[in-house]
C-alpha cells in the first residue's frame, strides 16, 4: 500500500508513513464531509427557492450565490456563543461534536469505489448501522443539558424515534446482505458490477420494496421532514436546538448533512450497485486494471463520480419530501414505524429469503460483464486477510 | 521507534480505565451516563485493534448503543429538578467496593490461568492474525463447526461440542418472552373520568 | 319575535323586576334589575320561542363626567350600565339586555359593583364577564375565575372608567 | 387505517408519570403572535391548554374615547391587522348606523370588492401559516405570493399594503384610479387557478388530512355555546353568516348578491364550486372542516368579487363622502356586527352629542374564538396544539385590541 511504498521507496521511518496516511485519509474524509455539508446547505436553500416558487440565493460569489455557505459559516462563526444559565455546561458544549463524530466515523467505513474505503472492514454494513445509531447521543445530550423543557422534548422523540426506526432499517439492510452473502460493502458493490440489471435493486421484487422501506427509515433516522420531530419548528420551537447558536449549531448542522449523504451512500451501495453505473462504462472503455494499472485507476476512479452521483440525488429526494410534505405526528411516526415498516421489512426479509432458495440466479438473468471479469486491485481485500496490522 | 499499535492500546485502555473511574466518581446521573458511553466505546477501539471488527461492531451496536436507554431513564429521572445529584453514604462505597473487588480478583485470576497469554511470543501470534474475517467463524461455531479447531487432532474436538445454535435460539425465544410480558405489563390502560373532574389548568394556572 | 312581545312575556313572568324598555332605537333594549339577571338570562335561553342562544357582547358603558367643567351639561345621570347583546339563530331575532349600576357598591369609593355571573348560561360571558371585571371594574358574583385578562395580573384600577387615572409608573416604567 | 386517537375525557393512566406545566409562548413560531398558552402535559398528551391573553393590549377602545369616529379608522386597521378593510367596514358602519346615514350603490358595491378580496388575502394567510403549523413550508409562500399581488391592488386604492384607512363613516376616501378593476380581474383569474394547488398540497394530502381530521372537534352546540363565529362556526356545520343572517345594514349591502352558505348541513357541503371531496375521516367541526370552508370560502369570494365588479360598473355617480372629523354623533349607542374573515367582528359606539364619542366597544371574533381552546384541547397531542390553534385562524391584534 503507500504506506509501504513510502516506506520502502524513500525509506521514511514506518510510523510516519504510517501515521501520515492515516491522517491524508482522515482530512480528506473531513474534507468530503465538510464540502457535503456546504455543498448541500447551498442545494438545500436553491431546491426550497424552486419548489417555493422563488430563487433561493443569488448574490454571494457571483452568480447562483454559490458561496453562500461560506458566506453563512462565517456569519455563525461571528454569532455569539451562547450558554443558557441553567445548562450543564460540560454536556452542552460535549454534545454537538458527539453528533459530528459519530457522522463522520460512519465515513470510515463507506467504501466511495471499489476498494476506496479509508478502513476496509469486512463487517461494514454492520460498522455502519452501528455507528450511525450513536448520533443520537449528542441529540439527548444537546437537548437535556440545555435545561429547556422544549430542548428536553426534542431529545425525547429524537431517542424514541432513532431506537424504534433502528430496527425496520436494520432489517433492511440485512436484506441485501443476505443476497449479497458478506457484510463487506466492497464486495457487496463489486457483486452488483455490470448492467444495471445487476443492481440487487432490481434482484427480486422483495427488495425492490425493500428499497423504499429503507428510503423512509433513512430519513427517520436522520431526522429529516416529514419526520424531523425532534426540531419541528412549530411545535418544539426548534427542539434540541433551541438553546444552540453560532458554531455549535453548525455543528450539530454538518452532523445532519453528513450523515443524510453518508446513509444514501449506503443505500447507494446496498441497493443501486455502488459504484457500478447502469451501464458498464469502465468495462465498455477498457479502463480495468487487467490492461493497466492506470487505467484500472481510472475506471474507479469514475465509479467514484458514479457513487457521489448515487449519493447525491439520494440526498436531493430528500430536500424534495422536506419541501413538500407536512410533518407527521409522533403517534403516526411510531405508527409507521411499529405497525408498518417492522413488519413490512420482517415479510420482505421473509419474501427474499424464500426467493433466493427457489431462484438462487435471480429473476432477470443476470448480465455478465463484458470482457474479462476484472481483477480486483491488490488492496481490495480486507486489510486484516493481508496479515498486517492497522 | 514508535508503534502505531501499542500507541493506541495505550490511549483506548487509558481512556477505558478513566472513564470507567469516572463513572465511579461522577455524582450526576447523566454524566455517568455519559462516561459509561466513553468507556465502552474505548473497549469497542480495543476490539478493533485486535482485529475482531465483529466483535467491535457488536460491542458499538449493543454496549454502547444500550447505554442510550440507560442515557434516556437517567434523563427522565432528573428532568424534574435540573441535574440532580446522587447522595452516596459510606456504606454503599464499602459494598460497591467489595463486589467491585471479587469481580477484579476473578478477572485477574482467569486471565493469568491462561497459558497461551503468559508469554509475549504467543501473544503476537493470537489468532488475530488470521481474523478479520470474525463473521464466518462466529457463524459456523453457531452451527457446531470451529473453525479455528479443524486441524486439532481430537476429532471430537474438532467437531466442536454441539454448536449454539439451540441455546442461542432458546436465549432469543426467552428474551421475546420477556418483551412481550414487559409491554403487556407496562401497557397504559386508560382509565376514563368524567370531563368535569379533570383539574382545569385555566382555573388553577 | 318583536321586542315587544318578548317585553310583555318578561313582564307577565318578572312583573317589577323588568324596569323598563326602549323599543324605539336602532337596538331595541330591555332594561332589567341587577339582580334579576341570572334568572331573566335562563328564560331568554331556555323558553322555546324566545331561544336567545347566542350572546354576541357585554359591554360596561361608564357614565359620569370626571371634569367638574363639563359636569353641569353632562346629559345623563351618573351611573354605571352593562349590556348584553343577545340573538336567536334559531327565531333571528335580537335584543339588548340593559342593567344601570350604582357607580360603586354602596356608594363606597373603590367597592366595586356586583351582579350575578350569566357564564354558565353562556360561556361567551366567560371571558367577556373578564374582561367587563378587568376593564370597566364590575364583579361578578358567581363566575369561577374572575381574574384580570388583558392588563398584568397586578394593574391598578380599572382602565375604562371614567375617572381613571393613570400610574405614574408600573414596575418602574414610566407609563406616560 | 384511522389512527387510534388519544380519548379526550381520558387524563389518568395506570402508568402514574409527572405533569409538566409548560409556556408555550409569548414567543413561540406557532402561536400566530403574541399568544402564552400554558400546557399541563402528560408526556406528550396534553391535559389542558389555557391560553393567556393581553401582550398586545393597547387600550384602542380607550383611545376611541378620545378622538372622533374618523379618527379612530386607524386604529381599527390594527386590530385585525391582516384585514384591515373588513375592520374600517365594521367600524364605518356602526357610526352609519348611529348617525342613520345611507351610502351610495356605487360606494356598497365598492365596498363589497375591497372588502371580499381583503377576505381572501386573510384566507391565503390562515391557509399559508397553518401550513407552516403543520410542518409544510411551501405552501405558505404560495399563498404569499398571491395575497401581494392583492396587496398591489390595495395600494393602487389606498396607497397603503396593510394598514389601509379606506373605509370610513359615509363613505369611502377615494374612488378607483382607472385601469384598477381590470387589473382586479386579471388577479382573480390569477388566483383562481392557484386554488387547486393549494388543494392539493394541503386539503388533499395524506399527512394533512390525517394531522387534521379528527382533532379538535368542536360541536355545533359548544360554537354557539362559546360564542364562535366565522369558519369556526361553519365549519362545525352550523349555517351562519352574517352577509346573508346579519342585521340589516349589513344584510343588505349583499342583498344583490348570488351565493350560498359555506357549511357542511345533512352531510354536504353546497355544490356551487369544484372541490375535493371530504375525506372518511373528517368529523364536522375538527380542524380539516375549519380549514376547508375557509378554502371553500377563497373560491367563493373570488365570485363575489367579479359579482361585485359588474354591478359597480352598472352603477352611477360618485362615490359617497366619508363624514367629517368634526362632524357631531347624535345622542344614542348603535351596535353592529360585521362578517369578518376571522368572525363576526361587533362595534358599539355610544354617542353624547358631541364629535366624540362616550364610549367605543370592539367585540372581537378571534376573542371568542380562542376561548373554546382549552375545550376543544383536552387530552390531544402537544403536536395538535398548533395544529388547533392554526385552525381558529386568531390575530392577537384583534383578541387584545
């Protein structure tokens, strides 16, 4: 890997060849989250303008107001910081970067191409679902430490709703893993490789409604409108956000953000193929690493583009339910919930397990890549298997 | 020389044994909370430094995801009065202490029974090396097989003994149970009263 | 139902307690004795063809001349009067319940007058009775939860009498 | 499936959990102004809602003690800021009544116009916010959108957006530039078209009608009870409404006028328009009903307007004077009650003889409308709160005048 390329071309010490990548990896991850967060703020204000009929942004950086998140990060950086008197000082100022932590841990483990995965576990859908279950915990923090009865409120749905949707998308996720066979999201993605036939998506109608369970859970989970009861502004005032300002606020801001980007990549991978385009260009092109190690480069390098572009619109549905639809009540949240989508993804789990023993192929005859199956780059495979040591 | 690895068993146990102190310590409901988080998500590091990935996942999903409810009842407990404050008496300092101190001296004492870990050689060969790929293992000792033992040349070893795949489905039949009875016996049932006994706000505010 | 008829009705059944009436102006009134109010209220509800179901209004009407100056053309006796202003969706007809007041009870500066609460006939009368109390300083017997609803719990008199005089200051504010 | 609701007269669970008593407001996003409700809640059951009122007090009926009937036009337009044309209507016609003055057919006429457009610009606000009351946001710029293109019209009038002093006792203070009834026209035409949008990004929608049908009942018996006026009254299906029931005066400046009713009676609604049908789950009197006769009542009013349009243009001569500020009240009280967007809005003057009157009284529709709150809340959800609120479509400016 570079590290040992480093290492073995220019003979730098192993811990900081070591060290160095791991910290390239973890700014660039930063990096991708960050402009996430800005990219989608921007979007977010420009998509609401459309559907509302109006502009959004125009003036800041020119035209489209495309620095307008610039403009808005230094406006909260300017804000002036405050701490409600009563708060719990410690918990209140801990909370917002439990939230961005656990959001941006969930980075580690998304593989953005075949084998472009900062850590590549091969359990990680289950890192995954795991980690990003503990954003929740700098909601409850936030909304008790700030010793406001509506932040209170808020961090009560939030828990409430987190933990009841964590079970129907757990679910949904086990059930493309179970297809797939691994809880590897490399190899999940390279299995969906070819046409988009290929997409588990399209493998049975099971997980074709599998899908849009998961789409809502995800939203749920991330907190997003219709069911964004945790600062539903017109009952909670602004939830457990109330008592939060400036910096912190942002914070807590880029968390949502990343996490909405970091759970329709996963949605991406589990379901639309990955990186793998509806149609095989790379395969078309050549750009395989059995011609050239350049080349193969550059085929994951456009799977790459193929997987922002996933991710994306996944985030862009997103903006277009939240500007249309009005917000759920927390009983037909929990309705959804309990009486739906539980046992909805339960007959799904059912439906594709008995599918995939009657028809192991699929119902759609699976379209074989064209060319040669191409060669997995060498760090493909998990790091462990490779017997070194993180 | 530095190693990456020993550099960060160092900072995850210290921030395990910390944590778990302050938990200790801390004389706020919440906080505790708080620091039980830290604490197990620092275990949940270790486990990732020895390469069991599943483990680890499992330790963030169940320990530390758990303590969410732990977070939530410690909320709801001290919403009323703000951040209230437990009162700990000498004698609930002795008892803490002395079940602290059996389960310590336990631990202390299996983890020096075992041969294996007594020399450092051995220690760097744990199976870890070949892990990573905890998943399948863990699956197939459910279904009776060990993987790790195929090449042990009692062939009622290798086997494995029965798999867990009875006790581990019982477990879970029995936890359900329990689930369904805790919701039965938690289900608020309404009790009507007639609307003029209901206290009026407007009246009392 | 003409005001008229209702007038006769209410005087077979309340006889002296129904004091008079004006059935020429543009709303015809009944005026009836303080005391006689909540029981001439529960048959103007009750009683089938009178039905008077909806209480739109009640408005305390302050009259005396505070400025000694203008006192001596001042064109009505000094008194106080509230009016209820009733209709039947019902029967659509109308009707303004009058009832005169001594300024204060006994004459007694500062005791407020006081007449039987119609809130439990009318739940309108609720927060109007209320606000009648808060502003115009008439007390209510019988309402559940005479409190002031529109001035902070701790104002001082009663805005929309006559001779109201402004604080000096409330909490420290300067008020004028 | 119908969501099992909370039971309204249920308040005590077996589960014994604390009560929390919470202020929602005076600065809260949805309680449309200055309003402080305090929540006794159980979780997220709310056992009992009081409102308290006052914050926007501002002494109008003292100050109308004070200055003459003209005068006071301005002070009307604040009370119910978002329709401020209906205000000086009540008020210029209690003084008529008083001083028995007759207007003009063209002034009746013109009045009809300014007065039903400023209904539906207070409509589309009651529809935009309590969209945003329902976590919606689009719908309220729609609704925006539309109610500034009537505020155009009204400064063209008036030179005035919100606070419009046009109407006043006698007559009206200009007639129409020329041009403005085609640009009216033009408007309507406009809005028209906007309607069904709204229908089906609110009225319509899934999540909408299950955040409102059903919640907040009121019965016809308890609207009358409390004095509800307005879509809240129709909308428990009680027909009431003062252009056709009202007094005289008011009677009859609509008594050229083709329309019906809007209230659900015998289970249906009048079939004088296009409309999505009711929803299974609307129950007369909850919230979906409130909000659907005001919608119902958009479309209508957008009738009554063209109506109005051509009778002002068979009308002649001019428009009538409003009467002078020094110009003496007779001695005697009138009182007269006006159909406001919001409900019956009531004016009492009580004249000496002088310019100035004895005593001026405002009865406010949203006052008692509000007041059936804690009724119509007990035992909902802290999410039907706004929801409820929304649905009486209060202005503080006129609850606390």
């Amino acid at each position: 890997m570079i590290a040992e390329y480093l290492t073995t071309r220019f003979g730098l010490p192993e811990w900081l060849a070591c060290g160095g990548v791991a910290l390239v990896q973890c700014l660039i991850l930063l990096g991708i989250m960050m402009f996430a967060a800005a990219l989608f703020t921007w979007m977010e204000r420009k998509v609401a303008g459309r559907i509302q009929d109006r502009l959004g942004p125009t003036r800041v950086g020119g035209r489209f107001g495309w620095l307008q998140s610039v403009a808005d990060g230094v406006k909260l950086l300017a804000k002036e910081d405050l701490i409600p008197g009563e708060a719990d000082g410690l918990l209140f100022r801990l909370a917002p970067y439990v939230s961005f932590c656990a959001a941006f841990c969930v980075y580690l483990a998304l593989p953005f191409s075949n084998g472009w995965v900062a850590q590549h576990l091969n359990v990680g859908v289950f890192f995954i679902v795991a980690i990003a279950g503990l954003e929740v915990f700098g909601v409850i923090l936030g909304g008790y430490s700030s010793a406001s009865k509506w932040s209170l409120y808020g961090a009560m749905r939030e828990a409430a709703q987190v933990v009841s949707y964590e079970v129907p998308l757990g679910l949904c996720v086990v059930i493309p893993v179970m297809v797939a066979g691994t809880l590897d999201l490399v190899a999940i993605g390279n299995m969906q490789r070819g046409w988009g036939v290929n997409w588990l998506v399209f493998h049975n109608p099971f997980l074709f409604i599998t899908f849009f369970i998961y789409a809502l859970c995800t939203l749920a989970s991330t907190n997003r409108a219709p069911f964004d009861l945790a600062e539903a502004e017109s009952e909670l005032v602004a939830g457990f956000l109330t008592e939060y300002s400036g910096f912190r606020w942002s914070v807590f801001f880029m968390a949502e953000y990343g996490s909405m980007y970091a759970m329709s990549g996963l949605g991406a991978i589990l379901f639309l193929g990955g990186w793998h385009g509806p149609i095989p260009l790379a395969e078309m092109l050549g750009l395989s690493y059995a011609n050239h190690a350049v080349l193969g480069w550059l085929g994951d390098l456009l799977g790459a583009g193929n997987f922002l572009c996933k991710a994306f619109l996944g985030v862009a549905a997103m903006m277009w339910l939240r500007w249309t639809l009005p917000r759920l009540r927390i009983d037909q949240v929990m309705t959804t919930c309990l009486k739906y989508c539980v046992p909805l993804a339960a007959a799904m789990f059912v439906g594709t397990m008995l599918w995939t023993y009657a028809l192991p192929g699929g119902l759609l005859p699976r379209s074989t890549p064209l060319g040669a199956v191409a060669e997995a780059p060498p760090w493909t495979a998990p790091r462990a298997a490779r017997g070194e040591r993180p | 020389m530095i190693n990456w690895h020993t550099c960060f068993f160092l900072l995850f146990a210290t921030i395990t044994c910390a944590f778990a102190v302050a938990v200790v310590v801390s004389a706020n409901v919440v906080r505790m909370a708080v620091c039980l988080i830290a604490s197990l998500a620092a275990v949940s590091g270790l486990y990732f430094l020895a390469v069991a990935d599943f483990v680890a996942a499992m330790q963030l999903m169940i320990y530390v995801g758990g303590t969410l409810v732990l977070l939530v009842f410690g909320v709801m407990l001290t919403a009323r009065g703000p951040f209230v404050s437990m009162k700990i008496t000498p004698a609930n300092w002795l008892m803490a202490g002395l079940a602290g101190g059996a389960l310590l001296i336990l631990l202390l004492c299996a983890a020096t029974s075992v041969d294996a870990w007594k020399t450092a050689a051995v220690a760097a060969s744990a199976p870890a090396a070949e892990g990573g790929h905890t998943v399948a293992p863990i699956g197939m000792a459910l279904l009776g097989i060990r993987v790790d033992a195929l090449e042990q040349a009692n062939p009622a070893l290798r086997g494995g003994i029965a798999g867990y795949l009875l006790p581990f489905e019982i477990v879970s039949v029995h936890l359900l149970v329990v689930l369904v009875g805790a919701a039965h016996l938690a289900r608020a049932r309404r009790r009507r009263r007639p609307a003029e006994a209901v206290p009026d706000a407007s009246r009392s505010a | 139902m003409e005001v008229g008829l209702i007038l006769d009705k209410l005087k077979q059944r309340f006889g002296e307690r129904i004091l008079g009436a004006d059935l020429e102006a543009a709303d015809p009134s009944i005026e009836i004795a303080p005391a006689a109010l909540a029981e001439v209220a529960r048959i103007l509800r009750d009683d089938p063809p009178l039905r008077f179901d909806y209480l739109h209004c009640i408005t305390g009407v302050d009259y005396v001349q505070p400025d000694a100056k203008k006192a001596k053309s001042f064109p009505w006796e000094v008194h106080f009067e509230l009016l209820y202003h009733l209709s039947s969706m019902a029967h659509r007809h109308r009707l303004v319940l009058r009832i005169k007041l001594p300024r204060w009870q006994g004459g007694v500066e500062g005791q407020l007058p006081e007449v039987p609460t119609v809130s439990h006939l009318w739940r309108t009368a609720d927060w109007h009775e209320r606000e009648v109390f808060d502003l115009s300083g008439v007390r209510f017997a019988g309402h559940p939860d005479l409190r002031r609803i529109l001035c902070p719990e701790d104002w001082q008199g009663h805005p929309l009498r006559k001779d109201y005089k402004t604080a000096e200051e409330y909490h420290g504010i300067r008020t004028r | 499936m119908p969501v099992e609701r909370v039971d309204p007269e249920l308040v005590e669970f077996d589960v014994r959990t604390d009560e929390m008593l919470i202020n929602m407001g005076p600065q809260h996003p949805s309680t449309h102004g200055v309003l402080r409700l305090v929540l006794r809640t159980d979780g997220e059951v709310v056992s009992s809602a009081a409102p308290h009122i006052g914050y926007l007090h501002r002494c109008a009926e003292k100050i109308g003690e004070n200055v003459s009937p003209r005068q006071w036009i301005p002070y009307t337009d604040r009370m119910d800021y978002l329709a401020g044309m209906n205000m000086n209507l009540g008020w210029a016609m209690t003084v008529e009544k008083l001083m028995d003055l007759e207007v003009s057919e063209k002034t009746r006429h013109l009045r009809v116009i300014v007065c039903e457009l400023n209904r539906i610009a207070s409509h589309l606000v009651a529809a935009g916010t309590y969209g945003l009351d329902l976590g919606s946001f689009t719908p309220f710029l729609y609704c925006f959108r539309e109610r500034e293109k009537i505020l155009n019209l009204f400064e063209a009038v008036c030179g005035a957006r919100l606070t419009y002093s046009y109407i006043a006792p006698g007559g009206l203070i200009a007639d129409l530039p020329p041009g403005w009834l085609e640009a009216c026209e033009r408007c309507l035409g406009e809005l028209q078209a906007v309607v069904p949008e709204l229908h089906a990004m609110l009225t319509s929608n899934e999540i909408f009608i299950r955040r409102t049908a059903g919640v907040g009942v009121l019965s016809p018996e308890m609207a009358i009870d409390y004095g509800c006026s307005g879509p809240v009254l129709r909308g428990s299906g009680v027909k009431w409404d003062l252009r056709r029931d009202g007094q005289p005066p008011v009677a009859r400046m609509y008594e050229d006028y083709r329309f019906e009713v809007i209230a659900q009676v015998d289970g249906s609604y009048p079939r004088d328009q296009e409309y999505p049908p009711v929803p299974p789950e609307a129950v007369v009197g909850d919230c979906w009903h409130r909000f659907y006769v005001r919608m119902l009542e958009v479309v209508q009013s957008i009738g009554l307007v063209r109506q109005a349009i051509e009778h002002y243009r068979r009308s002649a001569g001019p428009v009538s004077e409003p009467i002078k500020i020094t110009q003496k009240l007779p001695r005697g009280e009138a009182y007269l009650e006006t159909e406001a967007p919001k409900g019956q809005m009531g004016f009492l003057v009580v004249g000496d003889g002088t310019a100035i009157p004895w005593r001026v009284r405002a009865r406010s529709s949203c006052f008692c409308n509000l007041s059936v709150l804690t009724e119509i809340s007990r035992g909902c959800l802290l999410a039907d709160i706004p929801a409820i609120l929304g649905s009486l479509d209060i202005v503080l400016g006129e609850i606390d005048r």
